[in-house]
C-alpha cells in the first residue's frame, strides 16, 4: 500500500484525518464560528456491536464494514466540510455552517447509504449490519474547545449505541444570555408589565 493511503480505511490520507489533524481542523472552525458563522455541527458515527460483528465475521469483514461507514459519510461532502477518524472504529464528519436539522439529514442518509451496502454484502437474514451517530451542534454564542466538541460528540454517539432502535442522538446547541430571545428582567415586563 502506498504512503499516501489510510491503511485502516484504504481511503486517500487526506481524508479521513487522523485524530490530531482532525482536532486542528476543529479548532480552526471554532474560531471561524467566533467571527460569525451561523453553527457548527458534528456528526460521530460507528458500527453498532462490532464485538459480535468481529466474532461472526472476522477482524477483516469488520475492517471492511468500518471502511464503507467512512465512505458513507463522503457523499455531498462541501468543499468546507471534514472527515476524520476520531478512535478505533469510529469516524467524525464536521459541517461548518450546518444546523442541527440538517445535520441530522446527514446522518439518515449516512445510515441509510451504509445499510445499504452492508445488506448488498452480508445477505444473510440474521446479521444486520448498521450504524449509529452522535449529533452535536453548537451555536455562535457558544464557547466551545475543540476537545470539548469531540467529547461532546462521543458521548452523543455512545448514548445512540445504546438505544435498540434509531441509533441516533442529537445533542441540541445550548443557549447562552446572548442568544436567547426572551431574558429574565424582559419576561418581567412582559408578564408584568414592570421594568
């Protein structure tokens, strides 16, 4: 295999990024976010069981299923958008300008698309192979680092491997004094009509 392969996904290095370079990418759209971009979401995404996916299959069919969830994740990939393997197993797609909504979009068509390939490769009625995601969006008032992001989006996916059905979890932004409509001495007048 070349030097300029991912030897785990097969895929170009550049994409997806390993965890450092990952995390830089990260840091510079949290500073680009700062400087008024509307949001920033990040979509986790893993193979759900892959202990018992190795144990029916092997390590190489679960190689295999890994490097297709990665491939899922490319299509309608921007220009701005970044793909990076976030742990053993695990992937991350970062949406620079994308809310909640639409990240979660992303994410059915990642899962779909994956389902998809795995049932074309694994025809066998028992073994359903699929994926979950962890989403996570935060907005321009939110003050995030980019470690706090990625755990954020860990634990999001972690809560989505435990669910028995969906396999999705979404992590809304939080709403800081700033961007919240309504503060506390405006709610007073309102219901008040005191200042």
């Amino acid at each position: 295999m070349n030097s300029g392969t991912d030897f785990r996904t097969g895929l170009p290095a550049a994409r997806p990024r390993n965890a450092r370079r990952f995390t830089n990418v990260i840091a510079g759209e949290l500073a680009r976010i700062s400087r008024g971009r509307d949001e920033l979401s990040l979509v986790c995404a893993a193979v759900i069981d892959r202990g018992n996916l190795r144990k029916e299959l092997g390590a190489a069919a679960l190689a295999r299923a890994e490097n297709a969830l990665a491939s899922a994740m490319r299509p309608d990939m921007r220009e701005c958008d970044s793909l990076g393997r976030i742990a053993e197993g695990r992937h991350a797609l970062l949406l620079p300008g994308v809310g909640l909504s639409a990240a979660r979009l992303r994410g059915e068509q990642t899962q779909a698309s994956f389902a998809r390939k795995m049932r074309r490769q694994y025809k066998t009625g028992d073994l359903k192979i699929t994926c979950a995601l962890g989403i996570v969006c935060i907005g321009r008032d939110e003050l995030c680092a980019p470690g706090d992001l990625l755990e954020r989006g860990c634990r999001a996916l972690q809560n989505a491997l435990a669910q028995r059905n969906v396999h999705i979890c979404l992590e809304r932004p939080a709403l800081s004094e700033h961007s919240t409509l309504v503060r506390s001495c405006e709610k007073r007048f309102l219901f008040f009509g005191e200042g």
